[in-house]
C-alpha cells in the first residue's frame, strides 16, 4: 500500500537542513543495477564497462547480494550512516558501518527478514555476530568501490557538486522551501511539512531525528529514498541534476598547449583516460609501449592528474577532478 507521508518541521528543523555527497548512497542502487543486468537507459556504458569486472570477482555472490534485494526493496540502515560533514570519505563510512551498534543491526536484519521472507545463512550469522561480520561487509563494500565507482568518482562527484551549488543557490535567493518543493516532483512542500507520494510507509518526526539531510546521487531513482534511524536526521537521497549526460563522451579537441606542458605522451593518456583502463589497454590503444605508458602514468600519478584502483588483478587508472578540470580548460 502507497500512503501520503508528511515530514512536519519546526523552526529548529528549517534551521538544520543540509546537504551531503555520500559514497555509501551511490553502493546500494548501483550494485542493484548491475545485477539487474538490463540495459539501462542512462547508465548503460557503465554498467557495460563494470558488470564484467563484478562477475569476475565474485562479489555478485557476496554479502552484498543478500544485504541488497534485487527489486528496490529495504536496504539495512546501517548500511548508510549518516554524514558527519558535506563529503566524508568512503573510508569514513565504512569506518562508521564497523561501528554500528549491535542492536541496530540486528533490528534492520529482522525488518528486513520481514520485506524478504527470511534471511540466509550467511545474514543470520551476522545477526548472530554483528561485532565479529561487520568488518567482513565492510571490506567487501571497499572492494565494490574500488572495483565498480572509485576509477569513476571524479565524474560523477563533479555531477554532485553541481547539483548542490544549483539548490544552494535557490535556497539562496527563494527560501528553504523553494528549495524542498523543487527536489523531485513526489515531494512537496505545504509550508509546515515535506509531503511524499509514493511512499509504503508513513514518515513522522517521532521516527526521525532533527533537520533534514539531503544527498543527490547520480544511482538513486527514478524517485527518493529515505532513511531514518534515531537520533539521526532523516536522509533523503534524491536523483541529481544532469546524471542523463554523466556518461556523454566528452571530446578534447584543443591539446596544443597542454602537450607544451606535460609532453605529448602524457597528455595523450589522459584523453584516452575518457574511460579508465588498465596500462596493458591503454598501451593497445595508444600504440605507446607498456613500459612507456606505465612511466607516463607514474609521473601523472604523482601529478594528481590520475588516479590508481584495484580491480582483480589489474589495476585500473582514471582521471582525477584536477585533470577533469585542466582538460576543460584546454580545450575552451
């Protein structure tokens, strides 16, 4: 059953919404998708590019399987801490899901029994042992960021970003509740309270903490998703503006100057970096030399133009934000 939830807000509440990017928000949703393994209809070039590389590790058949149902259902709370800043690192949020209390998780275990009609052998002994498995979950949701989104964050992080100066700004110049009615269109604001559509359970402030944290995500949709755990704020994870050009390809047409700067070799690398890749793929395609591409690489590195992931056995190199931003500013 869809009811009409109505989150009331205080003046103390007005006072304490935020914004925060969360690497965690983007975990769940993503590796729903690749599981899913249809074409989506914007995230399919990466979708393409990672679902080989997920198979191949096995982490389809992992925790992350049974923690994260594969039809948008409940995810356990525990699995998205609550930002302590605007942009807390994916160490961070796995440092706080080690962390979480023993008691939480078994109540998000048992709610999501309920929605699922069971849980596994592997979920029950986590219920059983949260202390001891905890750490496990937390190291196999690092090797799912390495794998599947870190060779990517730059670009989808700029997207965030972008997305956050946008509302700022209308909060800026309209009011909070400008900004809260304009963030997906089942949201609405009456002027007291954030009204939901769609939504199978009701949401009130005796479930939820203070102020309101609102996370754009490039993965979450085609609505939002909450998630509210006292003392917390309630979490709402919304689509971000501009996710259907994340994945465009974006030429680099003026290099003149930049090959000036770093050398030919270089700057052609990190045109080629439009998709990360291993030294053995980009050698391929550049027709440099392993070895020349691996020293070119080395130097970018140490540059904070490129960035370095383990993926299996292959090491997976992307463009950082830095070399996003010097690309831009070439070919302007």
């Amino acid at each position: 059953m869809v009811v009409l939830a109505e989150l009331a807000f205080s003046t103390s509440d007005l006072a304490q919404v935020r914004f925060a990017v969360s690497p965690m928000w983007e975990v769940a949703p993503s590796f729903r998708l690749l599981r899913a393994g249809t074409a989506h209809p914007v995230h399919r070039p990466w979708a393409e590019q990672v679902r080989p590389r997920l198979l191949a590790s096995g982490l389809d058949r992992g925790w992350l399987r049974e923690l994260i149902p594969p039809t948008g259902g409940y995810v356990p709370d525990f699995l998205n801490p609550a930002p302590t800043g605007l942009a807390p690192t994916p160490a961070a949020e796995w440092e706080a899901i080690r962390a979480s209390p023993a008691d939480r998780v078994r109540q998000d275990l048992d709610h999501l029994a309920r929605h699922e009609g069971g849980l596994g052998p592997r979920l029950r002994a986590l219920r059983n042992d949260p202390r001891g498995l905890l750490p496990r979950v937390a190291e196999e949701l690092a090797t799912y960021w390495e794998l599947a989104l870190a060779p990517y964050w730059a670009r989808i992080r700029a997207v965030l970003d972008a997305d956050i100066r946008y509302r700022a700004r209308l909060a800026a110049e309209h009011g909070t509740g400008h900004l809260l009615n304009g963030l997906h269109a089942s949201l609405s604001w009456d002027g007291t309270a954030l009204r939901m559509t769609r939504r199978k359970q009701p949401l009130t402030r005796t479930t939820a903490g203070t102020g309101l944290l609102l996370i754009p995500s490039a993965f979450t949709g085609p609505g939002p998703r909450t998630r509210t755990t006292l003392p917390d704020p309630p979490q709402l994870a919304y689509p971000a503006r501009g996710v259907g050009t994340l994945w465009e390809p974006r030429s680099v047409t003026r290099t003149d100057a930049l090959s000036a700067v770093l050398g030919r070799s270089r700057t052609l690398l990190l045109t080629e970096l439009e998709i990360p890749d291993s030294t053995t793929q980009l050698a391929h395609r550049t027709g440099l030399s392993p070895a020349g591409v691996s020293q070119c690489l080395t130097a970018l590195r140490d540059a904070g133009l490129v960035s370095a992931h383990r993926a299996g056995r292959s090491v997976l190199y992307a463009r950082t934000a830095a070399a996003e931003a010097l690309l831009q500013a070439a070919s302007a």
